[in-house]
C-alpha cells in the first residue's frame, strides 16, 4: 500500500494546464475579433515590419506612400474616435478578454462548494457517529444497520476523486485498524456489495493500496453462502459471520434488482483475484433471469423465488423500486466486459423498447415525458425519483454506439427529472411523483402526502452528470447547482451533516427525519462534483463504469 497519499491522476494541475491552453486560444481569438473591430472603426493600424513598402489605393485611383501613410498614427486616428465609441470597444475587448477567467473561477466555486458540503457533513459523521453506519445529524448520534462502519466505506472513493487527503488518510487508518467482517451480524447481500464490496474494490483502483483489496476479498468470500439455493438464485440475506444465508423472515422471494445488480463487483473481484468462483455464481443468475418466462417486452418482475428461481407476483412492471438497477446493470455489465457479450446488449436494447411500448407517457399541461407503471395492464402514472437513473443509463448507452433516440429520450427524461425539483416549494424533489394526464390539468405533477419525502438520492444529479459528460450543455451544470443550494438550504445541519426531509413541500417546515444515508457522500455528492468538473478525463467514461452505488470499476480490456 501507499505510505504517503498521492493526488489523483487529472488533478488541479492538468486541469489549470488545460485552463491555460484554452484561455491562450480564447485571447488570440478575440484579439483577431479587436482587429476587426478597429478596422471597421476606421483605425489604421501600423505595419507589424518596416523592411517593406507598401501601396495603398486612396479613392480617387492614386498612390500614396506607406511613409506618408504611417505619419497618421494609430493614436491620432483613435483620438478622433468619440468617447463612448472608445469606451464601447475597450469594455467589449475587456469582457472578451476576461469571460474565460469568469467561467474557470465559476467552475473551481462549484467544486469547492461541493467540496465544503462533503467536510461539513463529514464533520458530522466523525464528530457524533464516527465508525457507524449513518449519522443522525439532529440528535448528533448514530444509527446502525450492519455494524459496519457504512458511512465511512462508502465514501472512501469520494475523498479520493475530491482531493481530500486528510479525510482520506483518517479513513484510512480506521479501515486498516478497525474495519472487522469477523462479526455475528446479518447483512443485506446487494446493499453490502454496491456500497462495501465495490467502494473497496473502486478505491483499490483508484489508488493502487493493497489494503482495500484484501478488505474486498474478505467481503467477498464471506457474502458467498448467499448462493447456496436450490435455484442458485442468492438469498437477500447472508450472516458474514457465521456463513450462513437465510431469506427474509416474510418471504422466500428476492427481488429482481438486488439479485442482477451484484454481477459488476462480483465480476471484477474474480479478475483480480483469478478466482472464477465470484464471477461463475453472479453469472448463473444472469442466464437464468434471461430464460424466465413473465417478462413483458423485455421488463421484468419485481420479485423472484430463491426456492424454484422462477419470478412471482407476475404482472407489475416498474423501473422504480427493486427493478431499476436490472436494466442499469444489463448495459453495464456489456460496457464492462468490452462489448463482447451480447446478450447482456440484446436483453436492453429489447427493455428499452418495452419501456417505450409500455411505460412512457406525457404529462398535461406542459408534455414531460415520464415513466410510469404497469399493473396487469392497467397503467399508473407513478414515477419514483429512482426511475431518474434512466436519462444517465440511456445516454451512457447512446456515447457507447447505442440508437441516437436513446439520447434524445433520455434529455426529455431529464427535463423532466429536474422539473420533479422545480416544481416543488424548496426545490427539492419527492420520493414519488404522480404525472397528471387528463385534459385541464393545471400542474405536471401531483404529490400524495405519504410521499413527500426526500432521502438526499444521488439519481437526477447522476444523470445530470452523464448528460453533461456528453453534451456539454451548460443548463444540466446549472440545473445541478440549484439542486445543491436547496439541499444546503433544506438539509443541512448546523452542527454538521445533512439530513432527509419530511416534506419537500413546506418550506416553512421540511420536518428532518434526523438521518443522512451513506449514499450521500457515497454517490451524491460524488456526481455533484464530477457534473461540475470540466475535466473529461476525471473518473474518464471511456475507462470506468459506475456501479449502481457511483463505485467506478475499470472496463475490461477486450483481449480479456
């Protein structure tokens, strides 16, 4: 492992290099664009050499030597200017000039104000719940859910890619000093895989320490009892401690997201550690999922039965709750393995259609395309904010070759995601939204009580960052950034951390719920930081692809 902590690869010097070399071409474009200015003006200019006569041609067809010409000064000529003509040129040159250092000085804001958001709530967690799982930031204490150290894990690669050092290299030492898998505890096997297994497995990568790759491999062996089923689809819950798995206590089902959104980190752990077994137990579920009789146009069941592996309560179909990350997890399992395996392709590409078949609808009045349920064949207009993974998920797909239509649906996806925040009163989206679709609607979107709530989730800034990655549209940065105020304004706690709300509809009274999940540093803020970096080759998509937990894993070399 690494003694000393090394700064990242596309750090703030190549990207104040980069800055430079830009701003250069900026200043050589709009002195090009003064010259033209000046000339219209009427100023003369001197010749740039005096070793050469040159001819000019007056109006009436006679020559007039460059001597006599170059008497008449530029200073004369820009004197005869009127004050407001040569003010108007100096301020236009003045803000060509300095519009670059606006837009630089504008992004470095963006990125420390995410940077202070993290050691604010970082502040929290190691003041009052320090080697928890979560913080609860109004009661300054802690909750916990598998005795884990959850918050800390998770947020491991966040410091990291932010430039945290100290942060980082406190983790550190508590993960090498502390951090014990050896526990009599039940842990959830797809929440401990997406925020355990792949941040140590992401910051093993990202900063070559052994340490976290001898974490990942104990994790890892330790959730394999989970596939010991008749079906060899895994149990939800395993005991790392005893090496036992078990179901929930009120069904024998798992849910279709959790058992085909471990395969990534699962995969990877294989690699790294030539053990095929990892790879071969997550693989067999994958082929089974393909097979199943159920699906509709391609979208799956919610649940599935880790006795017969065959699905259940046939006939729901969503892209919200315990579905969403199959689809994710289709796509990026084919980016990560180099594009070679096309079944992985055919199954998404066939989702999306049914998506689009079955699923999306448009809002009255103003036409946001959203995408709602479908309940044995009575369509809902409920979205969760969880469906707003899809606009980053399609374009992802679209950069890596994908039909051109998957990008121009995922920006009205996003539209809408984002007025799923503008339309509320703190700018905060709920948990759920309900699309209206009749005739006279005065409003997009309706929000029943129950559903008011925002748990700080990463998925609209997620995509706002995949489609700013792409485009380089400015108003998904933009979009971001009042995103981020509202959560300062709403969720942040002056004593340090964040908290979810009760009511994104209430200003007045947001009623914390007094917990900060261990998303938020792990995945939300991650996204912020990453929408508001101009640097392309900062976590690049072309050589990581994120787990469903923002975790980058490295794309497979396709000789592999």
């Amino acid at each position: 492992g690494r003694s000393s902590w090394e700064p990242r690869t596309g750090s703030r010097n190549s990207s104040l290099n980069q800055f430079l070399k830009i701003y250069h071409n900026h200043c050589v474009f709009y002195m090009f664009v003064f010259s033209a200015v000046v000339e219209r003006r009427g100023i003369m200019l001197p010749p740039s050499r005096r070793d050469f006569v040159s001819l000019t041609v007056s109006e009436s067809g006679s020559y007039t030597n460059s001597k006599q010409w170059r008497r008449q000064s530029c200073w004369r000529k820009w004197k005869q200017l009127s004050r407001l003509q040569r003010s108007l040129i100096l301020f236009t040159l003045m803000l060509l000039l300095l519009f670059p250092v606006f837009l630089f000085l504008s992004a470095e804001s963006r990125l420390e104000a995410v940077r202070e958001a993290f050691r604010h709530a970082w502040k929290g967690y190691k003041n009052f719940a320090w080697g928890h799982d979560e913080l609860k930031p109004i009661s300054k204490s802690y909750g916990e859910w598998f005795g884990l150290g959850l918050t800390l894990i998770d947020a491991l690669d966040t410091m990291w890619i932010l430039g945290l050092k100290e942060e980082f290299a406190e983790a550190r030492q508590w993960v090498a000093k502390e951090l014990s898998f050896d526990k009599n505890v039940d842990v959830n096997l797809f929440e401990s895989t997406i925020r355990i297994l792949g941040s140590l497995l992401s910051t093993y990568h990202l900063t070559g320490d052994s340490l976290f790759l001898e974490k990942a491999k104990d994790i890892g062996s330790r959730l394999m009892p989970a596939f010991n089923t008749a079906s060899k689809i895994p149990y939800s819950d395993v005991n790392i401690g005893k090496g036992t798995a078990h179901p929930p206590q009120w069904t024998s089902d798992s849910s279709v997201a959790e058992v085909t959104s471990i395969q990534l980190e699962f995969r990877e752990l294989s690699r790294l550690t030539g053990d095929p077994k990892y790879k071969l137990a997550v693989m067999e579920v994958m082929k089974q999922v393909h097979k199943l009789d159920g699906k509709q146009d391609g979208l799956v069941p919610m649940f599935i039965n880790t006795n017969n592996g065959l699905f259940t309560h046939q006939g729901i179909y969503t892209l919200g709750a315990r579905a969403d990350s199959y689809y994710e997890y289709l796509l990026k399992q084919w980016i990560q393995g180099g594009k070679t395996e096309k079944e992985f392709l055919d199954d998404y590409l066939q989702a999306v259609e049914g998506v689009k078949k079955n699923l999306l609808k448009k809002s009255t009045p103003s036409g946001l395309a959203f995408v709602g349920e479908l309940s044995h064949g009575h369509f809902s207009p409920k979205m969760d904010h969880l469906v707003c993974f899809l606009p980053g998920t399609l374009a992802l797909g679209a950069h890596y070759g994908l039909p051109a239509d998957h990008m121009e649906l995922a920006k009205q996806l996003m539209e809408t995601c984002y007025q799923m925040y503008a339309q509320m009163e703190t700018g905060l989206s709920p948990e759920i939204a309900h699309f209206n679709m009749h005739e006279g609607s005065t409003q997009d979107v309706d929000v029943k009580i129950a559903d008011r709530h925002n748990l700080l989730r990463p998925e609209t800034v997620e995509s706002l960052f995949y489609l700013y990655r792409f485009t380089k549209d400015k108003k998904y940065q933009q979009w971001g950034w009042e995103i981020l105020q509202n959560f300062n304004k709403y969720t942040r706690v002056p004593t340090g951390g964040y908290t979810s709300i009760n009511n994104v509809r209430d200003p007045a009274s947001p009623n914390p719920r007094d917990k900060m999940e261990s998303f938020f540093l792990g995945e939300t803020l991650k996204y912020f930081y990453l929408l508001f970096s101009e640097d392309p080759n900062l976590i690049s998509l072309d050589k990581y692809v994120f787990n469903t937990e923002a975790h980058p894993l490295p794309i497979w070399p396709q000789s592999e």
